[in-house]
C-alpha cells in the first residue's frame, strides 16, 4: 500500500496550478526564458522551487535559474591622426624643442613650427608632435610606421598633454624593424597607460636615429554599461486607504529592488517613507526614504518616482506620505514593483510544444547549476542560446487569478497519501503494543 501510494504521489504536471505553454525560436537544445513577474506572483515560492518545465509527454525538464546582472562591453576604435616633426639645433639636440602651434577653433593643430630657430643653425630631427584632439576616449596603444632608410631599435620617452604647456610623462617606448635574409620582424605597437590625451609628444632618446614617421595611429577604448534587467509588475492598486498613508499586499514575499508611484497630477510634491514586512504579524521595517515630484523644469516636466529597496523579502508595503507637501491627490496612487529579472535556462528533451508550469506548494526545487547544465558554460554561450517566450501577458494574468481557487481546493490525492501513511504507522505501534502486552511463554 505505501508503494503503490509513492508511485501515485510522483510529480505531475496537473500538480501546478499555473501552466504557461512557450514558444520556442533559434538554436537549441538549451532555451533561456525571462520570467515575467506575473509568473513570480503565481509561484508559492519567492525562490522559485515550484516550477518546473514538461515536455508533451509530461516528463520534466532540466533546467537551471540564474539572476540578470549588469552588461559592460568596450569598444575599441583605431584612429589616424596628423603628426609634426620636431626639430632642436644640432648643438642642443638633447633639449627639449621649442616650438610654435596654430590651432583652429576646435583645437587641431594645423601648424608646427620651430621657435625662435636661426636661420643658418643646423637642426636635426628630435621627435614628433601627435594630435590627438579628435579623440575623445582613453588611449591604450600608439602604431607608428616610418621609412625603411631606418631599421634597428628606436627608443623614445612618450609624453602627454591638453594644452601644449603641461607635458606629463607616460614613460617610454621602443620601435624596431629587423631584417636578415628573407625574413622581417617589425614591431610597431607601443602600449599607452588609458588616458585621455588632446596632443602626444615623442622624443626620440638618440636624435641621429629618429626615423622619418609615414603613418601614426592611436587605438581607443571606449566602455558603456547597462544596469541589471528588471522585471516590473503591473500597477497594484492599494488594499488600505488612509489619510497620508497606503498600503499594499503581494501574492508572496518577493526580493523587491525598486518601486515606481503614480504620480497623476502636475506640480506634484511628497517626502515619503516607505515600509515592509513579511506578514501582518511583524512590525513595519523601513525600506526607503525620498522625495517624490512631477515638476516643470526648463521647459519640460521632470518626474521622479521610483524608490530603491534592498533587495529584501517582503509580502507587504506601507507609503507614508508627508502631507505638508501637498500629498498625491485625491486620487490612490497605484504602485509598481520590480526586482531583478531572472531567467529560466532548460534543455530541451522529448516532444514539443513545452509548458512552463508553477504554483504547487509541495514541490521542492530542483534546479541544477547552471554550469553543470551546460558543460563549459560562459557568459558569452549564454546569451547565443535560443530564446523561450511565454504566452502573451493577459493570457498569464489570467492563469494566476484561476490559480487563486485552484489553490483553495484541497489536494485529495496527497490527503489520500498521508492517510495511507498514518494508518500504516498507526498498525505498526498497535502490533508493537500488542507484543509488548502479550504474556511471557513460560519453559
């Protein structure tokens, strides 16, 4: 009897109350989904243990969670810039040249010239001015080119500068240009420390062996970032109304990051407090404090109304707002919460169509780490994988309301287990209790 009710107890699809099916596009056979908070609000869980994914046969899938986290990617640009010669007298070649620049408006240079040089002064070629006023991003590498009359190794002190004044030193760096038999070896790239440079001064530490430049160019690097993808809610309409004071109530406790609050009239300002707990039972701990505002400012309307959260659990909110500011209106102001978005990697296995199914207050979880569910795994590999789409939105909206009375049904199948395994218990200790009373059997 307890066999056969294991068997029976084994997980089903029909075990969830909420079953979104997902339409599956590009390669698999491993799909990520970005589960939209309305599914979040279906689960019993705030940690996601009662979903699954079922294939047409019923079978789960396997699959893993991982939270979304911030983007950062580079860009690298290689640039050609105009370059200057610098000249010195032959009797002063270790000194620094002294020279004259033109500028136009936007300060390219379009003129170099020697300062103060005589006319019947030997000068020799001490090195080259770089303009690098057209990039706007930090320099990491120089590549130079120059002349064959000139091979061997060339050594020379790198400096920097934003106005041709203040020269600030960026250390040195070396060019060579080999050839023996049929063979050549160049090496023409010198590494920049990533900084930000309007003009690049070159002196060459032996001026007889500065070579005539024919090419220069400055690679950049240039770095943006997005903040972690969220998932937002619909607008929540308040459960209590008081004076100065709203309050809100989830499906579940859920990690929040971020609140946004309707914000319905103009010329709106409101200091707020915001409060959080798990249930009814505790008392409010405050999350948020800030100010809340729709204003004109130069022209334009500049509205503020999100308040972040640390990320902690809460079922309940509570909105204080500072009445000497005017309030919200007369109006209850509807909130929309966020929290980090999470995706649904699984692998595909068996017959489609899949269903993404939630909502079962038994299950326990069972997600693999996401590196064990696709060996090798990088963060580059998973961004390529294919990509799964639950149902549209109302469709999902109106599975989570259905599950609210699903859920209130009683599960007569695992009634009918824990009564199976109760009475088993139950004649186990009667016939303990029976042996323990049975007489002694005298020799």
């Amino acid at each position: 009897m307890l066999v056969t009710a294991l068997v029976g107890a084994q997980e089903q699809r029909s075990d969830y109350v909420v079953q979104v099916p997902l339409t599956l596009s590009g390669e698999g056979p491993w799909y990520r989904l970005e589960l939209p908070m309305a599914l979040h609000f279906a689960g019993r869980f705030g940690d996601l243990r009662d979903l699954r994914v079922f294939n047409a046969e019923g079978e789960a899938q396997a699959y893993a969670l991982t939270l979304g986290s911030a983007q950062h990617s580079e860009t690298r640009t290689e640039t050609a810039v105009k370059w200057f010669p610098l000249h010195s007298q032959a009797d002063a070649a270790q000194a620094v040249p002294s020279i004259r620049v033109r500028r136009n408006t936007s300060g390219t240079l379009v003129e170099v010239a020697p300062e103060g040089a005589s006319v019947n002064a030997e000068e020799v070629l001490r090195g080259w001015l770089l303009d690098a006023s057209a990039i706007k991003a930090p320099l990491y590498k120089l590549i130079l080119d120059w002349s064959a009359e000139r091979d061997g190794f060339q050594r020379f002190s790198i400096e920097a500068s934003d106005d041709l004044q203040h020269w600030q030193a960026w250390g040195d760096g070396q060019i060579a240009r080999l050839a023996f038999a049929d063979e050549r070896i160049d090496q023409r790239e010198v590494s920049l420390p990533g900084q930000r440079a309007r003009y690049l001064r070159l002196l060459w530490l032996a001026p007889q062996q500065a070579p005539a430049l024919t090419a220069a160019r400055l690679l950049s690097a240039s770095s943006s970032s997005a903040p972690a993808p969220m998932a937002w809610s619909a607008a929540l309409a308040p459960s209590d109304v008081k004076a100065g004071e709203y309050t809100w109530n989830l499906p579940l406790a859920l990690p929040l990051e971020r609140v946004r609050v309707e914000l319905k009239q103009s010329n709106t300002l409101a200091p707020v407090i915001l409060s959080g707990r798990r249930d009814g039972k505790v008392q409010w701990q405050p999350l948020a404090r800030g100010l809340l505002y729709r204003l004109p400012q130069n022209g334009k309307e500049v509205i503020q109304n999100e308040l972040e959260l640390p990320a902690q659990r809460v079922q309940q909110l509570r909105l204080q707002v500072d009445e000497r500011g005017g309030g919200l209106g007369s109006a209850a102001p509807q909130l929309t919460v966020g929290l980090r978005a999470t995706q649904v990697v699984f692998l595909a296995r068996g017959t489609p169509p899949y269903t993404l199914a939630i909502g079962n207050a038994a299950a326990q979880a069972a997600n693999l780490p996401l590196t064990t569910l696709i060996p090798g795994y990088d963060d580059e590999r998973l961004a390529k994988l294919g990509v799964a789409q639950a149902a549209a939105e109302p469709q999902v909206e109106a599975a989570v309301e259905s599950s609210a009375v699903q859920a209130a049904s009683f599960d007569w199948k695992r009634l009918g287990l824990w009564a199976v395994l109760l009475l088993g218990v139950a004649l186990l200790v009667l016939m303990a209790w029976s042996l323990l009373r049975a007489p002694a059997v005298k020799p």
